[in-house]
C-alpha cells in the first residue's frame, strides 16, 4: 500500500477545507449540500426546492405580493415547504431562504407590508412587499438568462 507524499496530503486538507466552506456557504443559501470524499465525479453536491414567483408589477409599483390564503385557505409563503423563494421581477430573480421570507412577513408590525385581496378573481390574500425591503431580507440578486 503506496503512502501519499506530505505535499499531497497537505493539499488535499486544503482543498477538503475549502470543500467544507463552500458546501456551507450553500448551505446558509437554504440548499442541502452533500461532500463526496474519496474518488468521485465532483467534490460537492447540492439540491435544494424552489418556489419560484413571477411579479410582472413590482417593478411600476416597488412592491412584492406575497400570497398567505388563496380561497380563505393558508398557501404561499404559509404553507410552502421549498428550501428556497425566487421572487422574479424583470431580469432579476431575488433568492431568499424561506424561512427568512416567511419571518419577515409574520412580523407586518414592524414591517411595512399591506394585506390585499387581488389575484385570481380576488381569491388571493395576499402581503404587499416593498422591494427594497426583498432585496435587504438575505436575498441574493441573480440576473436572469434570457431563453434561446
């Protein structure tokens, strides 16, 4: 059985360090983030769920809607279980781990948020969010490609 040389060795701790802190990095993200060790195809792995939202007026009103009941029965934001929201507005999609979207919208009190009814033939209730605060909520602003 061969032993690895110091300089190996050293470098792989390196590169494991750095494994571990990107896998964390994805992981404060809201993804799962698995490491392979050993011989493998990659070093880290990740899957996460997504609610992806599309605002086509936020952008004219600098407000998010955030849907909590849609028919008087709790949806959205109170009943998703994605790792992860992705509120789209033009060409930029603000990702937010769902458990900080969901924090901020259960405190309207301290909040700027307004409670609507709208959507769907007015079945919706929904947490008009100021953007601005979407883009200070740990999100993370991604520009969107546009499809061929």
């Amino acid at each position: 059985m061969a032993i690895d040389s110091k300089e190996w060795t050293e470098k792989k701790e390196l590169g494991s360090h750095y494994e571990q802190r990107v896998a964390l990095f994805y992981e404060r993200l809201g993804m799962r983030a698995a490491i392979q060790f050993g011989q493998a195809e990659y070093d880290v792995g990740l899957a996460a769920r997504l609610e992806v939202k599309a605002d086509d007026i936020a952008q004219r009103t600098g407000r998010v809607a955030i849907e909590i009941f849609y028919k008087g029965r709790p949806s959205g934001i109170t009943t998703s279980s994605a790792d992860m929201w992705v509120i789209c507005v033009g060409d930029i999609g603000y990702v937010i781990r769902t458990e900080d979207l969901r924090a901020f919208c259960e405190s309207p009190a301290t909040n700027d948020i307004r409670r609507v009814n709208g959507g769907d033939g007015g079945n919706s209730e929904m947490l008009l969010v100021r953007l601005e605060d979407i883009k200070r909520i740990k999100s993370h602003a991604i520009k969107l490609p546009e499809l061929a």
